[in-house]
C-alpha cells in the first residue's frame, strides 16, 4: 500500500508517519510538506522525513499560488466568517489538500493521510477537498482510530515511541496553546485559551500572541499611511510598487503587524458542532479586506453591492467548512467575480494604533457623484427634489392600506 502523508516533521506527524506505515502492513509512505508561508525550518527535512520511515518526500514552495488562487478570490468576495474571522486557516486547507491528490495521483498512491483531530474542522476540510478531487482516494485519519488513541493518549506516549524507534525528533515542553501559521494570518486555540474569560490582549501576552502583529499599546505612536491600488477587484499595488499577491501579502504583514491591525479574539462556531474560543493576527488580510471595501463603496452599484452582501455569509461559512470545491461555493464565486468588474481605483488607509481609518479613495469608475449628491444646487439638474414626494407616496401606500385595514393603534402597541 502507497499512503501520502501530510507532514511537518514535528512530534506529531512524525509518529504519524511511522504508526501508519507499521500499522498498515509496512506501507509505503510518501512525506508532503507545504510552504504556504508558515516560515518553519524546512532545513533537514527530508532527512529526517527518511530516517523515520519515508521513501520519499515532496517539500513544495505554494506560496505564490496560495495568494493569487485562494487568498484573492476570497477577499474579492470580502468573505468573513461570523463577522470577525477572516478564515486563513480554512482557506489553506484546500490548497494542501489538493497538492496532496495531485501527488497522490502523480505516485499511483492508494491513500492520503492527515493527523487533523476528530473534534476539530481540519478534517472535514482536508476530506471534502479530496472528495470533490479523488472520491476514490482513502483516506487515513489517525486521530479517529481508536488503536492510535489507546497509544498514545498524551504527548509523553509520543515521546517515549519516538525514542523506541529512534525517530529524531526534538521534544521540547509544550506551548500552552496550539498555534498554526501562513500567509494569510496566524491563529492560537487550546491550552490557556480554553477560558474564554483569558485576557490574549492583556500585556503580559506580549510573548505569547505576537507574532505577525504587536498589542496596540506597543505601536507606533505616530499614524502611517499606506495606498493601494485595486484592478477588479484586486491589489495591483502598494504605495505606488506594483506587487504580485504574495509581495502584497508579506508587504502588508509588515506594516500592519508594525501598527498592530488585524488582532481578534472570538469564540467561533466549529462545523462539527461545539464553540471554539481562537486569537487571530490577521494583519495584511485585515488591511486589504478594509481597503478592498472602500474601493468597492466607490465603485459597485448598489443592488449589486446588496446582494453581493446577502450571499457573503453562505461563502464565508463553505470557506470555513471546507466547501472550496464545492459546486455552489463556485456558482457564488462567478456572481462575486462579475460584481468586481469595476472595483478599480485607488484607496488610502491610515494605520494608528490597531486601527484602519480610510483616508482618501478615488477611481475612474466611480458612481459618485458631488454635483447630484451636494446639498447645494445641482448644476447637472440629474436629481429633481420635487420627485421625491412620488417616490415617497408610492413606497408609503402599502403602509398607508395596512393601517386602514388593521388600525395605526394596534400597530402603535407593537412598536
């Protein structure tokens, strides 16, 4: 049997690899590891993949494909998860996943493996990508096996194993949270964060969640101004250099991370059903879904716009349950792609302090109008004051029969 396993090369996926190749009738095991731009040591991997039982491993650079293939379409759609979060966890999944499948399917593999737990949403994510991909692929889930669970109920299980087998793995105590980087953000659950009433932007955190982004007492006390050139939708540029998406991204995490935007602390609703209390520095993310917004309020017509509004909650909520490929989450992908067919201009924010503030926008297609929205006298005569009466009239008449038929009073009372 031919298994891809997804793999770090830490303690977990580490013993991953060796149970499932011994547990699977000494199966051979293919390591696939994806820079997505976690910036972990990626150095000696292979060996290390090798000595603990690989016979081959796959270490790919996504990053570029991640930004312009997962990262853009879902910030053209200015998806949120639940108001708050702005899923860079959930987009990624389906970008290793599918790399999973395509090594899968290049080696003549049987299975694919993973060590997402079975309380958590990684899971769903990684499968129904490869249900959408290779429904005939296995899959292999460690965590929802119950001879994995018996062995190693703790991490010292886990220890002790890899000393057994004389994997090299370097233990070391762990974190009191779990943690998962990319481009897109970093995000913290678990351990300390299990109270919900923790205080992640107390102070004394300063060690713990700040990585991509410093609390806002510990930023700059002077604003800066950054300006961001969108094409359909897209940021082409930043403070007047044109960018790829990845240059936009790690640009953006800079400045943001510097002035300490894109921080957030929820309890989030997991798809398998319990809450899930997550910290989030989501710098360069935060910065271009706040611009992208701007731009598109100058832009976009209305009824569009609205509508568009109406279908984001449904996106964000495939995004986050792993509904990438998913034929309605692409039929929602075409709507918002010919919503932003105008959404091009030019937007200036100012960052102070973990806040965004619009400073400017302008476009060529903007639907603005000063000369028909001014309070003074309109030179183009676009707007007649006087048609308003009708518009209000028309508009006001079921109303008006409403409360002939079932009495102003009684709608009064319900007020």
């Amino acid at each position: 049997m031919k298994i891809v396993l997804a793999y770090s090369g830490g303690l977990d996926t580490s013993v991953l690899l060796s149970w499932i190749k011994d547990t699977y009738g000494n199966a051979e095991m293919i390591a696939f590891c994806a820079n997505i731009g976690q910036e972990e040591e990626l150095k000696g991997l292979e060996r290390k993949a090798r000595k603990t039982g690989a016979s081959k491993i796959y270490i790919d650079d996504l990053q570029e494909e991640f930004a312009k293939d997962f990262i853009y379409p879902m910030l053209r759609a200015g998806a949120i998860y639940e108001g708050q979060y702005v899923l860079g966890t959930s987009i990624a999944r389906p970008l290793i996943a599918k790399r999973m499948v395509e090594i899968a399917r290049a080696e003549k593999a049987d299975a694919i493996a993973h060590g997402a737990t079975g309380k958590g949403n990684d899971q769903v994510r990684f499968e129904l990508t490869a249900a959408a991909l290779a429904p005939d692929l296995q899959i292999i889930a460690p965590w929802r096996d119950e001879r994995y669970r018996k062995e190693f109920p703790g991490r010292q299980q886990m220890i002790d194993y890899c000393a057994t087998k004389n994997i090299p793995v370097q233990a070391s105590a762990k974190k009191p949270y779990s943690m998962d980087r990319n481009l897109l953000h970093i995000s913290y659950e678990a351990g300390i964060l299990e109270d919900p009433w923790y205080d992640s932007f107390d102070l004394k955190n300063r060690e713990y969640f700040t990585t991509l982004s410093v609390l806002p007492e510990d930023a700059p006390d002077k604003p800066e101004f950054v300006t961001l050139e969108f094409e359909r939708g897209d940021c082409k540029t930043v403070n007047g250099k044109a960018l790829t998406p990845l240059q936009v991204m790690k640009t953006l995490n800079k400045i943001g991370g510097k002035h300490g935007v894109g921080r957030v602390d929820m309890v989030e609703n997991r798809f398998v059903g319990m809450k899930s209390r997550g910290v989030y520095e989501t710098p360069g993310g935060s910065i271009l879904h706040y611009a992208h917004r701007q731009m598109e309020s100058l832009t976009m017509d209305r009824e569009v716009m609205h509508q568009r509004d109406a279908l984001i909650p449904k996106y964000a909520e495939l995004v986050y349950n792993g509904f990438w490929y998913a034929p309605e989450r692409l039929a929602l992908q075409a709507y918002v792609e010919e919503s932003q067919r105008n959404v091009s201009g030019t937007v200036r924010v100012k960052l102070y302090k973990g806040g965004l503030y619009v400073a400017g926008r302008k476009s060529a297609h903007s639907m603005y109008n000063p000369h028909i929205a001014t309070m003074e006298a309109d030179p183009t005569k676009a707007y007649n004051q006087d048609d308003a009466t009708g518009f209000i009239r028309l508009n006001g008449l079921r109303l008006r029969v409403n409360s002939t038929v079932n009495g102003a009073a009684n709608l009064s009372k319900t007020a």
